[in-house]
C-alpha cells in the first residue's frame, strides 16, 4: 500500500511515520510537510534512510501539488494530520488556521478524489483518514472540581489518580460546538471530510483525540514548554487558576490508535480517542516538577516557586473528557502506558534530548534541515 501521511515532521505526525516505517516495510510511506515552525525533519532522522519512506516538502493548501504527489506516488491512503495546531497562536492569527486546517484539507479531498475517481477500481481499497481533536465538542462544565472516581479509569490510568472532573463526557455523537479558532477551523475540516464521503462516496474516517503527550512535542505545548523551563529555572506561566482540565494520552498509544482505525475502522465512521486520564492542570503541573526535580537530583518541590499564575487563556475550555469506550468496545484498543510511567518516560526523553530542544528554541534547527534536504 502507498500511504501519504500530512504533517508527518511535526509531533504526532512523526510517531506515526515511524511506527509505519518500521511496521509496514512493504508499504511505501509518504511524509507531505510543509515544514512550517512546528515541522521538524530532526524528529525522523532515525528512518529518513529507509527505503520505504519519501519525505515531500509541499504546502497541502496547494491543490495541484497535492494531485500531482496523489498520482506520482499512486496513492492509496491519506492520513491527514497536517494542521496549525496551537490554541494561543490561533487566538493571534486566525487567518492561518483557516487557510491551512480548512482550505489545506479541503485541497486534499478535492486531490484524493479527483485522483481516485480517475481509477478503474474508483474509491475500491482507498481511504482517507482525518485526524481531529475533541476539542470540537467544545466544553465540559467542572462539576466536581475536588474529583470524583472515573466511570473509565482502566489499568493505563495513573495508579493513584482515577478522577473525573465531572459527570459529562464527548461521545462521537456529542454535538460539535467549537470555541476557539483553532477548534473552529478542525470542526470545520471534519465537516468537509464528512461532506466527501456523504456527497461523493469517499471513503472516509474522523477520529477526535484528546491531548497528546510525549516525545517530539514542539516547546509551545504545556508539558514540554514546562519542562524545558523548569530545566532553565525560568517562570512556569499557569493560566488563569490552573483549575482547567485535559484528558493526557500519550503519544504512542495514539499512534496505535490511528494504526488499528486505518487498517480495521469502518469507511463514514468516528471515533474517540482518549486517555481515561483526566487531570486538572496545576495538579498535572506539579507531577512535572517533581518528575524533572528528581531526575535532574534536585531536592524535591525545589522548582515549585517557579510556578507564576498568568492571566487566562481568552475563551479558555474548562475541561475536556472523552468516552473512548466505542473504539475499546469494537476494535480493542486501550492506552498501553499507565500515566506515571509516560510522564516519567517524557521527561527523561526531554531531559537527555536537550540538543533537539536547544536547536528549536534557538531558531537555528530550520537552516540546517533546509540545507540537509536541498537537492534531494
Ligand atoms: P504539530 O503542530 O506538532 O505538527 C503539525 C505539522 O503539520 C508540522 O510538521 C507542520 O510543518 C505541518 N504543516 C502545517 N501546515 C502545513 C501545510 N500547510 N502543509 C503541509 N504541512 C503543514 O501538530 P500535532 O500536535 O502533531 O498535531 C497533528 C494533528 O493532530 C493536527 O491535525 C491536530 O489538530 C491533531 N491533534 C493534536 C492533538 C495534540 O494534543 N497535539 C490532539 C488531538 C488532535
Ligand atoms: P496546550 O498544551 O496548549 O493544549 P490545549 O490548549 O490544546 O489543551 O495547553 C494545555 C493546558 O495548559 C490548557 O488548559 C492551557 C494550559 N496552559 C497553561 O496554563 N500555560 C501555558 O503556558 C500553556 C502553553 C498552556
């Protein structure tokens, strides 16, 4: 099979390469990134010499690029995940995410099916796969704010921590209800990917994660923002109260996720996919810097003073919470890392990694990924 992954430089993207790479040696895997800030080549250096991996620099808002890459590489698959992905950056430019999440994946699906629908066999054996957020759903309300037991709390769950911040969770029939441009901008590209399959026939797959954590993940995001700051002794910037709620999946599971949904989901079908894994922001704060402190050999809460209440997110989502019991219950998949074990592993990783992290936030890794791939 050719399966062409969008956004494969950046975080989650570049899991999923790797995991295909090495898993589907017969297949052939085509990374399509534009290698914006959030792209990164450094992340696949590991495989970048496999011969079943192409790397294709192209922006995805680029229609005729982006047939011409469909039928030069005879594609059968997409997996979409090319996006503008950061809450705060869409809050200052909501321009961008609508270029990029709605028309870039709008030029794709117009891409796939002018290209398959030039086929004998048509939509036969192809699948377009769009990766999405539940940050769609909107926001749950906090109605426990102490917490209470998980209704979902499986063994990947954190040992001492089953909690719910309330009574509500996003099922795939939750209505979309979007607050911030960003999520704005994924629901719309859900919609668009429906639409395909609903007017053309194309057979299609959404699936709505919750927030990923992990290896690779460019320092914007919380916990690697944090981390990295904790090592450098500098201000860890809390919003608001740090009361707000995220559901954490570790990286790799959702890879998997996405692997099983390729290759046995059911075509028009959604999924969630979730952690089981509810924390409240400064309490998630917390097990960070006492991860960092232990493994750098500092005294433990010694980088606590460093936590500075900022002002709040605008429009900032109280909590997020996903049932993922339905992709449990059809296709089997569950986290496989209990929570304490994956920040553990997440730190260390940042913490050994400081050349990857040095390079990004001193702006110098572009030029020398640019100058590595000229001419290829
Ligand atoms: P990321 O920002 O780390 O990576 C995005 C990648 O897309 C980068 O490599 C970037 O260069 C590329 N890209 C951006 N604009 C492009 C364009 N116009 N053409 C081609 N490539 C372009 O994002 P991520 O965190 O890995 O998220 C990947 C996908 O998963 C996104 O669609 C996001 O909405 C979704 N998602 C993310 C999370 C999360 O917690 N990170 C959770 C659920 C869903
Ligand atoms: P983030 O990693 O940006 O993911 P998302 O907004 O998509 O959930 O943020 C996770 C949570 O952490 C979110 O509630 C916002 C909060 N946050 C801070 O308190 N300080 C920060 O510097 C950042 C980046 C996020």
């Amino acid at each position: 099979m050719n399966v062409m992954i969008t956004g494969g430089a950046g975080f989650i993207g570049s899991h999923l390469v790797r995991l295909f790479v090495n898993k589907y040696p017969d297949s052939r895997i085509i990374n399509v990134d534009k290698l914006t800030y959030a792209g990164n080549l450094a992340n696949l250096s590991d495989i970048e010499d496999r011969p079943n991996y192409t790397f294709v620099k192209a922006d995805i808002c680029d229609y005729d690029e982006m047939l011409r890459i469909m039928k030069e590489h005879d594609i059968d698959g997409v997996i979409h995940l090319a996006a503008e992905s950061h809450v705060d950056r869409s809050i200052l430019d909501p321009f961008t995410f609508a270029r990029t999440n709605v028309m870039g994946t709008l030029s794709l699906l117009q891409a796939a099916k002018v290209c398959w629908e030039s086929k004998p066999e048509g939509y036969e054996g192809k699948l377009f796969y769009h990766i999405s957020t539940d940050e769609v759903y909107g926001a749950l309300e906090l109605t426990d704010p102490e917490g209470v037991e998980s209704p979902f709390a499986t063994t990947a769950s954190s040992s001492e921590h089953h909690l719910a911040f309330g009574t509500e969770f996003f099922l795939e029939s939750t209505k979309y209800n979007p607050h911030s441009p960003y999520s704005a901008s994924k629901a719309s590209s859900d919609h668009f990917v429906r639409a395909y399959h609903d007017t053309y026939g194309m057979p299609t797959l959404v699936t709505n994660c919750s927030n990923n954590y992990g290896p690779y993940q460019f320092p914007e995001k919380l916990i690697p923002l944090f981390i990295n700051n904790i090592r450098h002794g500098k201000p860890l910037p809390v919003y608001g109260k740090g009361e707000n709620v995220r559901d954490w999946l570790f990286v790799e599971d959702h890879a998997r996720a996405i692997d099983l949904i390729f290759h046995k989901g059911k075509p028009g079908d959604t999924y969630n996919i979730g952690g089981f894994n509810e924390w409240k922001n400064i309490d998630l704060i917390k097990v960070i810097i006492k991860t960092v402190d232990r493994l750098l050999g500092n005294p433990e809460g010694a980088s606590e003073h460093l936590i500075t209440f900022v002002t709040d997110r605008k429009g900032h989502d109280m909590r997020y919470a996903i049932d993922s019991r339905k992709l449990q219950r059809e296709l089997g998949w569950e986290p496989s890392l209990q929570f304490e074990e994956g920040i553990e592993k997440t730190v260390r990783w940042y913490l050994d990694n400081q050349e990857w992290m040095d390079r990004i936030t001193s702006g110098d890794y572009r030029d020398y990924y640019e100058k590595m791939y000229a001419g290829r």
